[in-house]
C-alpha cells in the first residue's frame, strides 16, 4: 500500500516523502535536509533514493544536504548540468529508461517546462501499484493506464488568473510565463479525460499558486470530474 506524505509544497520548496512499505523515497529535495528529518522525526535512514524532476531551486535547493545524508539522488543529465554539483551519489538517469530502486520500478519522462532537461515519474511496486508524478509542466504528452496513484501539480486557473492581471494584481508579463512552464486546472482536466482512471484511488493537487489558485475550487471540480479522492497538501 503506498503511503504519500507532502513535507513541502510550493514556490517556497517542495518535498514528498513516498513509500509502498518497503522502500521508502524521496520526490524533490527543495528545503533543507535538516527540515526534512524533523518533519520525518528523524527515521531517515531508510530512506533508499530520491527524484529530483528539476533544477530550479525550490525542488533542488538541499539537494547537496540530502547527498551529504547518504541518499542517492537521481536526476536528467541536464539536469546535473545545470545544477552543476558533483557527487558520487548524484545519479544521471535517460529519459524514458527503466531503473530500479528497491521494490521500485521508475520510468523517467520528459514534461515541459522553462529549464533544461525536466522529467515526471512513473512508479510501479511489486504489488502493481502505480505512481505518477509530474509537477511544474504545462503538459504532459504521455498516456497510462492502471494508475492507482496521482501527484500532479494544479498551479493556477485561466480564469482567476486573468482576473488578477485584469485587475493588477499578478503583473501581465508572468501570465505567458506560467502558461509555458505549469500545469493549469484546464490542462490538468483534460489531462485526467486522456487517461485511464479506473483504477485510481486518490489524487494530489500538488503547487497550487498563492495567487492564482483557489483550494476549494480546484478540490470540488476534479473530484466531480473524477470521482476520486483529493488531496491538497
């Protein structure tokens, strides 16, 4: 049974703490490892690897803290580029090449997004439960099926959005900013129309905007498009 916990969401620092029961990961290494411990009351020993999708700074910023911590942390090339740190623990994987990790098979794939190589993750465990997670994209071009598990970022809505530059709130010029580089409630539906739901048990409403998001909204639409349980963290 997987069990997924948010230790941070957001333009501040994002960090997912995953596990089926028997190997324990990260998602994202945006906030300090020593924040990281606290919030796991420091049982993170276990803790097998982590997915850094990335490089901007609110998914990679304790990224050299979490090596330092003994965890092998697996990332694009040119996403280990950009960072620019060098670490035997630090793990170039290809886009679209299955690896293991424990009890884990991963599928790295490419999303779209203002940086270099930024990837999303498919998750499968020895029982067959499946895991996506995607954030900081404006779309996804891949189809699954059998997912049972759903992170995915919902940033902001069109419409609340262009309410807020219409009336000065959120400047003109970061609206064609986050309509190229985050996932909006629009896409992000018509994403969930595309794929097969059947066996999804839950779904995370992950990076929601400060601004340009509104929790309740967001919870109520897709839960009557899918029928599912939601979280937001």
């Amino acid at each position: 049974m997987i069990e997924i916990t948010t230790l941070a969401t957001g333009s501040k620092g994002n960090c997912y703490h995953i596990t089926d029961g028997h190997t324990p990961l990260l998602l994202e290494a945006g906030i300090r490892f020593k924040d990281i411990q606290r919030k796991l009351n420091f049982q993170t020993r276990n803790i097998k690897g982590c997915l850094i999708t990335h490089e901007h700074k609110d998914h990679c910023g304790g990224l050299s803290e979490v090596l330092k911590g003994g965890i092998d942390c697996y990332l694009s090339p040119g996403t280990k580029q950009a960072i620019g740190i060098e670490h035997h623990r630090l793990i170039a994987i290809e886009n679209k090449k299955q690896f293991q990790i424990g009890t884990w098979t991963i599928l790295p794939f490419d999303v779209q997004h203002d940086v270099s190589e930024p990837f999303g993750f498919l998750l499968v465990n020895t029982a067959s439960e499946k895991l996506l997670f995607a954030t900081d994209t404006y779309y996804i071009r891949y189809r699954f099926k059998g997912l049972t598990h759903l992170m995915v970022e919902c940033n902001y809505s069109q419409k609340i959005l262009d309410d807020n530059i219409a009336s000065g709130r959120t400047p003109k010029i970061l609206r064609k900013r986050l309509m190229q580089s985050h996932f909006s409630l629009e896409n992000m539906k018509e994403f969930l129309k595309a794929n097969d739901l059947t066996q999804l048990q839950e779904i995370w409403l992950l990076h929601l905007s400060d601004s340009n998001s509104n929790e309740e909204m967001f919870r109520q639409e897709v839960a009557e498009l899918t029928g599912k349980m939601i979280y937001i963290p």
